[in-house]
C-alpha cells in the first residue's frame, strides 16, 4: 500500500511539474496578434484618460503656484485611482501580446507614458514635472497618428494638443515638426489665436504610407500563415502528449522496491537498462518534449518584425 501510494504521489507530483511548465511556456510564447482595431480603441482609450486627468489637474494648478505640488483630495484621487486601473489593464494585454509591427510598441510606450502622468498626478508632482510628461505624451501621441492613423486627429486628441499649447509647448515648435505636425498660419487673422491654433494643426504629408502599408501587410501575413496554425497546435498537442507519457512511466520507487526484496541483493546496483514499452514511454517524452520546445521557439521567431 505505501510503494503504490508513493508511486501514485510521484506520478502525480511529475505531472503537476510538466503541467505547470508547459503552461509558462505556452504563455510566454503562444501570444495573440491585436487587430489594428483594437489597438486604436486602446489608443483612444488611453487619450481619454489623459484628457481626464488633465481637467483634473488644470483645476488644481490654477489654485497653487508656481513651485507648489499639486495635491488631490480623496475624491480626486479616486478617480485617478480608477483611470490609473484602466491604463494598467491595457498595459497587461499588450504586454500578452505579440509586437510584429511597430504600431503595438507605440502604443506601448503611449500607454505606459499617460500611467506616468497619473502617477505623477496622484503623487503630487510639481507643476513643471506635470507639464513635461503631458507634453512628452502628447508628442508620442501625434507621431502615433501620424504614422498609423493616416494623420487624422480626434476630438479627443485636440484637446491634448490644445491642453499642452496651454502648457507653454508650442504647436510650432521643433518637436512637434519631427512628429509631424504642421500649423496652417493665416495672415488675415495675425494677432488672433486662430493664427495657431489647435484647429489649423495638420499632419504633415503622409511620408509614412508605406510603412504603414507593410504594416498592415506583415500583421496579415503572419495571422493567415499556415505556419503559425500549425506549430500553434503542434505546441499544444505536444505538451498534452508529454502530460500523458510522462504520467504512464513505471515509477522508479517500485523498482528500487522490487531489487530491495530479492534475495541476492544484486539487481539493486545492477539495474538492467529500460527496454521495452518503458524504453518506449523515455523516447517519446524525449521526443514531444523536443517538438513543444522547438515550435515555441520558432513562433517567437516568426514573429519578429522583419
């Protein structure tokens, strides 16, 4: 009873181990592909948020001068607590996902730079720390747009651009050219804030259409490629035949039991080589364990940009 429960328990304990294996690898490499749908719904979503926190802290920096930290009260953190939940959300499915193009990485960084602003905000940043990071996101923002969204601004996004004219950032300034922006000057109305304002910005020429295009090309590529289906389910396949081989081997205990008891004593230093259907069961871990490993590795390969 005792050799046969401890057969059972290492039986159960290997499983459990190769389980729990092939689950982080399968995690760590079978990654989904985000349409370019989705990724624009985080994009905005994102830009929501920001807009947000950026009426939040207009009203604070209005009431606090110029070298004092702007402090939330309770209700104003909560919000910031819940938009910050939100951001951290978006952030843990593309770090899920695959980066075949440079437009989910842009996203990213889009992402993880309004998380910065939040942050600041909830912790009481200075004015000047505040207005950087909005302008840094904001720049990240347009060369988004500009490079993947065919230069089309939103509503939303105009309110970034005009919150960070507010800042002190201007929409014709150095930076934002290499971004991509360009103002419409009009000299009929000099003097008047028409002359620069949000309204009149526009993207310059669409010089990224091609990258663009091979975007959009390469993320089609790779979801329709044969090879991506097969060495997905290849990798799947493998790792519940290595759960299964691994749980029917003999258990090496009730062989030591089995040389313990024989009389002479001899087959206990002796062991003779497995053969057989146990020789078979070794192999054939070996070998699904080979392929699991082999088509995640290649998957990953597949899936870098080119």
């Amino acid at each position: 009873m005792i050799v046969a429960a401890s057969k059972s328990k290492s039986k159960w304990y290997a499983t459990l181990m190769i389980m729990v294996l092939a689950v982080v690898l399968a995690g760590c490499q079978i990654k989904p592909v985000l349409s370019k749908k989705t990724l624009n719904d985080y994009f905005n979503a994102d830009t929501q948020v920001l807009v947000n926190a950026r009426e939040i802290a207009d009203q604070k920096m209005s009431q606090a001068k110029d070298n004092n930290r702007i402090m939330l009260d309770q209700k104003e953190r909560k919000v910031i607590k819940k938009d910050r939940a939100r951001v951290a959300e978006i952030q843990q499915k593309l770090s899920k996902a695959k980066m075949i193009s440079d437009y989910p990485k842009s996203v990213q960084a889009y992402t993880q730079n309004v998380d910065r602003y939040l942050l600041l905000l909830e912790s009481g940043s200075p004015k000047k720390a505040l207005k950087q990071q909005f302008h840094k996101t904001s720049l990240i923002g347009t060369k988004i747009i500009a490079k993947h969204n065919n230069g089309k601004f939103t509503k939303t996004f105009r309110i970034v651009l005009a919150g960070d004219k507010l800042s002190g950032y201007k929409l014709t300034s150095k930076a934002y050219q290499n971004a991509g922006l360009s103002i419409k000057k009009n000299n009929k109305q000099k003097g008047k804030e028409n002359a620069s304002s949000v309204k009149s910005a526009r993207l310059l020429p669409a010089k990224n259409k091609n990258d663009m295009a091979q975007q959009k090309k390469k993320t089609a590529q790779y979801q329709h490629r044969p090879a991506v289906r097969i060495l997905e389910g290849m990798a799947s396949f493998s790792a519940v035949m290595v759960i299964l081989v691994v749980f029917l081997q003999p258990s090496k205990q009730d062989d030591s039991m089995s040389a313990l008891a024989d009389n002479s004593g001899a087959t206990l230093f002796t062991r003779p080589k497995p053969r057989g259907y146990t020789l078979f069961l070794l192999r054939s871990t070996e070998f699904w364990l080979l392929v699991m490993v082999g088509a995640l590795i290649y998957l990953e390969l597949l899936a870098k940009p080119r």
